[in-house]
C-alpha cells in the first residue's frame, strides 16, 4: 500500500493550497473551499475508476496523481492515505446507489403487487448505478479477509439493504404472522442480493466493469418465485428442516 506522510502534515484543516500564493491570495475563501471540492470529488472519481478497471493492491499514488492531476500532498491532506480513499468512495458509492432505492411507504400495501413494485424500483436503481454496486462489490471481495476500514463501509451497507429488504417485504406476507413474515423477507432479501452480486461480479470478470439493465431483469422474476415459496410456508418449513439436520 501506497503509504507517505502527508507534506503538508500540521497545517490547518482547511483546503490544501493548489494554486500560487500570490493568486491563492486574491481568491476569496469560498472559491477555495470548491476548489478543495473540485479536488476531492475528481481524485475520488479518478480511484473509481481505477479500482473498476484493477483492483485496490494495483491503484497507486502515482497513478491518483497523475490522472487527476491533483498533487499527492493534496489527495494526503483530504484522504489521509489510500485506505482512506478507497473508504471515502466505497462510502460515497453507497450513499449514492441507496439514495436511488423506491421510499417503501410509496408501494402497494401487500401482496404479490408490492413485491413486484418494490423490485422494479431497486433493478432500476441498479441500471442506473450499477457501476457503484459492482465498485462495492469488488472493494468486498478484494477486502473482505482484511482490517481495511473500507470493508466495514461495505458491511454496513448489506446490512442497510438487508434492513430495507424486510421494510419492503414483510407487508406483502399478509397470511404470516409478523415474526414468520420477517423472516420470509429477509430470506427474500439475502437471495435477491446475492443473485445482484453475482450479476455484478459475472459483468466484472467478463470485463465490462458494470452490469447492464437488462441483466438485473431476472430479478424480478425471482422474487415473484420467492415470494409465492415462502407464501406457502415452504421458505420456513425447509429452514425448521435445516436447523434440524445441524442440531
């Protein structure tokens, strides 16, 4: 990992200065502050899509510096080193695709008409995000076995789609009890997920960085097929079987 102490290291906790002092002197401290922005925002933009094409262990620096054209002290002063990058995107990635996600007091109230509402809005989310679901993704399984805090920003935020899994599913079980039905939604929700990832990460080793729309369309049918198994009570009965047969 890329690691140097930042030059700048002890000044004040302002933007870093990027341009020459007898200009920087003339330009009001509002204009600073965007163009502190302008920097972060187009060195993180430029980390994306380094780790999209590479990996976290590829993406250097150098690299950071000389597509951005950012200075490396000043990628330091905001990021404090390339772990801090690589969270400060996965973290932006996230906050971005779950904004993108339907508001599930916008559906219909049950059914199988809620479970196909809510579907419809999270694959057009994906189609028009998916370059930060597969950034995620790929941030997950390149970090998962490490200490990098990256990974905890993609942790919490499974966690965060599985939590509005069971929001958008349990009222559509209106046959179930209220703890059977959350837990029918969170099966639902882990499966689907796990069906995006795969979508997700079949994209990247195909090389084509993000999914396209159309591959995220089988979910849909998915859940339909889930949501009429764990309906029937099929979906708990083989759970009970299970936890049986590993007691």
């Amino acid at each position: 990992m890329d690691r140097h102490p930042p030059t700048d290291r002890g000044m004040p906790n302002r933007t870093p200065r990027t341009l020459p002092k007898a200009l920087d002197a003339q330009v009001p401290e509002n204009a600073r502050e965007r163009l502190g922005l302008q920097t972060r925002e187009r060195v993180m933009d430029v980390a994306a899509g380094l780790l999209l094409r590479g990996s976290v262990g590829a993406m250097t620096i150098a690299d950071l510096v000389r597509l951005s054209g950012a200075p490396a002290s000043s990628i330091y002063w905001h990021f404090g080193s390339k772990e801090g990058l690589v969270t400060a995107v996965a973290a932006a990635a996230v906050e971005r695709w779950l904004a993108l996600l339907p508001d599930v007091a916008s559906l219909p109230e049950g059914g199988e008409e809620r479970v196909v509402a809510g579907v419809a809005g999270i694959t057009e989310a994906l189609a028009r995000d998916a370059r930060a679901v597969t950034l995620v993704i790929k941030v997950g399984v390149e970090l998962g076995r490490g200490r990098h805090t990256g990974i905890e920003v993609v942790r919490r935020a499974r966690a965060d789609v599985l939590r509005y899994g069971v929001r958008l599913f349990a009222p559509a079980f209106g046959g179930l009890s209220g703890a059977m039905a959350k837990r029918a939604a969170l099966h639902m929700a882990s499966l689907l997920m796990a069906t995006a990832d795969g979508i997700a990460v079949n994209a990247a080793t195909l090389g084509r960085g993000a999914a396209a729309a159309n591959d995220y369309r089988v979910l849909a049918d998915l859940a339909v097929l889930l949501y009429h198994h764990e309906s029937n009570g099929r979906g708990e009965a083989a759970r009970t079987a299970s936890r049986g047969t590993l007691q």
